[in-house]
C-alpha cells in the first residue's frame, strides 16, 4: 500500500511532467510554432542583444510572408539573461517547459551559453547560438548533440588574430590582456597556441576582472616586457577600460581584439581612442550588393526607423549571425517535416545549399560539424564614432 504522502508526491510528479509534456507540445498544436531567445538586452551589451533580435525578427517575418513552416506561423519569445549564466538557466527552462519553443537561440555571452547547453540538451531542443565564440559551446562532449553555431569561434579566431597582428603590425612580442572569465581563459590557451604555431614569443600574458578601473599594473607589466602588440579579449565595457588606461599611460600599442568591443556602447565608453582597436567580425553591412543583402538592408529601414544606411547597422555581425541562424533553423524544420527535437535537430545535418547573408552555405552541419562559418568567412573592422566600420586586410600601422 502506497502511503498518502508518497501518493500525493507521485500524483505531483506525473502532472508536473505531463504539463512539461504539454509545454513542448505547445508549439506544435497551437496556430504559432515559438521559437526563444535568450540573450542581453539591457547594460551595456544591449545593443547586441538588439541586434541579434533584429536579425531574427527579419528573418521571421520574411519566412512568415512566405507562408511559414507546416502551416504555421512562427513566434518570437525573448528573455533578458543580463549577461548572467544562473539566468540564462531559468530563462531557457521557461522558454522550454513553459512557452514550449521549437528551436532556442542564445548565448551572446559564452558563460552564458554553457550554463544552458546541458538544459537544452536534456530537453531535446535545438540550442542555436549567434554570437558566443567559445570553442567548448559546440564542442561540448554531448551524443547527440543539440547545440548549432552560425557565429565566430575561438579557436579560430585565436589564428586569426595572429595572422592579423603579424601581417599589419609585424609583431614580434604580442602580449596578451584577457578578462579573467571562462572566456578569457579559452583564448588564453588558444593565442598561446596559435603564437607557438607561428613561432612568436609571448611577452606576457595579463588578466583582469570586469570590475577593474585600474588596468595600470597589468599594463606596465606588459610594456616593460617589450609587447609591441596587444591582444585583446573581453566585453564591451572592459575593453573599454583597457583604452582609457593605455591613453593615461601614453602608451601607443597597436591593439588586436577579439569582437568583445563591437557587443555595446564601446564607441562611446572608450571615446576618442576607440579606432586605435581593430576587432574580428563576421560581415559588414558596407560589403558588396548582393540580392539577400539588398533584401535584408531594405527590409531592416523599413523596420526600424534609426536605420538609414550600413553604418546604422551596428553591430552588424549580430543581425547577420541571427538572420542566416534563423533561415537554417527554418531549413532544418522543413527538412524534418514535423517539430519533434530529435527530428529537427537531425535536420539540421540534411541542410543543403542556402544562399545567406553573410555567404552560400554547403551542407553546413552535415558530417557532425556544428558550427556553420569558418576563419575564411572573418573580416576585420573598428569603430568610427559609434559606427562599425571595415577596414583593409593590410592598413597603415
């Protein structure tokens, strides 16, 4: 005989599980199918929360005009994380149990994107992810894996930037300067890799906490080692602060950053100062005319009003990145012909060829790759004003 108190604590159980059952299938037996966000939408990387939100919106209300998918309609949920991993977690787990969306997307920030990978995981929800460049979010150790990128990736990035520093500053003595976060600690390792490669000593590698406000030390340490180059990684404000102190310093370092900078208001925090940083990104809206980007520049001035050429489309690798995740994701959808996890997210993998904004994908997940874009889709850029710009392959030191 089950005890009273075991009964009502099983009852609970299977009614919690059936409404869960009930959430995920939500989306499929109502007249939308939901897809979430789960990104930054307030402080300082608001801007890039933003953006990513544009470039869904764009490609959702092209896809719907066109019909939708199976008959329906798609639905934008968006949830703030604030750059915080604990609310990421809540978030995701609302915008699955609760809203029951069809494909997640998030992750502007990486910390963030790993706390919600095994969530999405468990759940068996495609976890789409337009920004966030840690290596680990995608090649995370999960069979199967639920976890797609139409972004940057560290790594990559990591030999990117070296290339960048030796090909225009001629550096010999790179050092380094990273935020003292997961993020920070993965491109560590991987600079230091791609510096060896490449046969180049590292002058010293120094980090900081997002808090700091005196970057004095970590700096001269830097600059008494003889760095001709730094390599920058962190977020929109601690780039920022990394300018400010080399400007009371007088010291004029060429600067190589990853896209940290371009996530907020950096034109702004780091005044004046704020071009001597060149930053890796995905596309820019001032590349050449092509039918998607023309389509996509139109549609996003008839949309948002403070939208009157490229420049206003900052930054641009968030709508790009979201744009084109959310055309493949409506390519997966379609190639499983039904909005079952596991069926989507085997669909993904029969993705063929899609002429996107940022280029023509190929079979862009099949063979077990995650991640969509590679170091020949990078382009460099840095800040005019507020505005992102691109700049030459080989600039003036």
């Amino acid at each position: 005989m089950i005890h009273p108190n075991r009964r009502a604590m099983l009852t609970g159980m299977i009614l919690a599980t059936a409404g869960m059952t009930l959430g995920l299938g939500a989306c499929g037996s109502g007249d939308t199918i939901k897809v979430g966000l789960i990104t930054a939408l307030s402080a300082q990387s608001a801007r890039s929360g933003e953006a990513i939100t544009r470039g869904l919106t764009i490609a959702i209300d092209e896809i719907n005009a066109s019909g939708g998918l199976l008959g329906k309609k798609l639905e934008l949920i968006r949830r703030d994380d604030e750059s915080n991993p604990a609310k990421g977690v809540i978030a995701a787990r609302e915008l699955i149990h609760k809203e029951g969306v069809v494909l997640l997307f998030g992750g502007l920030d990486t910390p963030v994107a790993r706390a919600i990978v095994p969530v999405a995981t468990e759940a068996g929800v495609p976890f789409i992810i337009p920004w966030a460049a840690g290596t680990a979010i995608t090649h995370n150790g999960t069979n199967p894996n639920y976890v797609f990128r139409v972004s940057a990736v560290d790594e990559q990035v990591d030999k990117a930037m070296v290339t960048f520093a030796t090909a225009n500053y001629a550096a010999k003595r790179p050092g380094l300067i990273l935020l003292n976060n997961p993020w920070g600690q993965s491109n560590e390792k991987g600079l230091k890799t791609a510096l060896g490669a490449a046969g180049l000593p590292v002058a010293g590698s120094e980090k900081f906490e997002a808090s700091d406000v005196d970057l004095g030390p970590q700096l001269g340490r830097l600059r008494a080692a003889d760095a001709d180059v730094l390599m920058l990684v962190a977020t929109v404000g601690p780039s920022a602060q990394v300018v400010k102190a080399l400007d009371q310093m007088g010291w004029d370092v060429p600067v190589v950053s990853h896209w940290g900078p371009a996530g907020g208001r950096f034109g702004e925090l780091a005044g004046r100062s704020a071009s001597r940083v060149k930053f890796v990104q995905t596309y820019s809206f001032f590349g050449p005319s092509t039918p998607v980007r023309d389509k996509v520049m139109k549609a996003l001035q008839a949309k948002y009003p403070d939208i009157k050429g490229p420049g206003d489309v900052t930054p641009a690798v968030g709508v790009a990145n979201a744009y084109d995740a959310m055309q493949l994701g409506a390519l997966a959808i379609k190639a499983a012909n039904l909005l079952d996890g596991k069926a989507v997210r085997d669909g993904f993998a029969k993705i063929g060829r899609y002429d996107g904004l940022i280029k023509s994908y190929d079979r862009p997940f099949a063979d077990g790759h995650h991640d969509a874009l590679t170091d020949a889709d990078y382009i460099w850029a840095e800040f005019d004003g507020d505005r992102i710009k691109p700049i030459p392959s080989r600039p003036v030191a």
